[in-house]
C-alpha cells in the first residue's frame, strides 16, 4: 500500500484545516489508519486512529475535541478534519496504514507511511 498524505499548510491559531490520505496501488479499505506529527527537534507522535469501518477511533490528549478523523472506504481515504488549531500542532502530519483492522496507537505497529504534509500555524 502507498499512501499520500495532503492539505497541509499555513493557517492561523483558531483557524481549520483538512487532511487527506490517499492509498494508491490497492485499497486500504480493511486496514486500521493513523495520524502522527512530528515537530522539529521532537519524537513523532500519535494523533488519531481510526479501524477498518470506521466504527472506532482514538485521539491523543491533546488533539480530543478539535480533530476529527474519519474515512470514506468507497473513495478509499481517511481525512483529519482539524479545527482550532493551535501554534503548537505545527509540525509535519503523516498517515499510515497498519497490517491489521483494529485501532492501533504505536508507530512500531503500521507498516505503510505516506510521506508526510506540513502543517503551520501562526500565533
């Protein structure tokens, strides 16, 4: 599976942004999704996680609230819909596709990156 991350880019604190992830080359329609950030000088972190159907999700601490991850398995994405956004979620958003259906939250557990969208927010 090969996956492309997009929407990134500069907004304003308090403002929204949406981020897509694409597969390409076959479908990840029964795959468990998630997002990551990594800001610069820090570790890459958990954002979101959502299983196969759409049925489960997660969110680390410091996104609950304000982003939203879903996916549409018919146009086989999952998007990151977020929403007063804060200096401190700069950084760079990645998806990523684990082997299994259900919610996963480690890095160590996806196999399949995208590469990656930047995402700024001006104080």
């Amino acid at each position: 599976v090969q996956l492309q991350a997009f929407g990134g880019g500069l907004v304003q604190a308090g403002g929204s942004l949406r981020l897509s992830c694409a597969a390409s080359r076959r479908t990840f329609s029964n795959n468990s999704v998630g997002w990551f950030r990594q800001a610069p000088g820090k570790e890459r972190e958990f954002v979101a996680a959502i299983n196969w159907n759409g049925g489960s999700t997660t969110y680390a601490d410091s996104v609950k609230g304000r982003f939203t991850i879903s996916r549409d398995r018919t146009k086989n994405r999952v998007q990151l819909q977020m929403n007063s956004l804060k200096p401190e979620d700069t950084a760079v958003y990645y998806c990523a596709a684990a082997r299994i259906s259900t919610l996963v939250m480690l890095p160590s557990e996806y196999q399949y990156w995208g590469q990656g969208t930047l995402v700024t927010v001006s104080s």
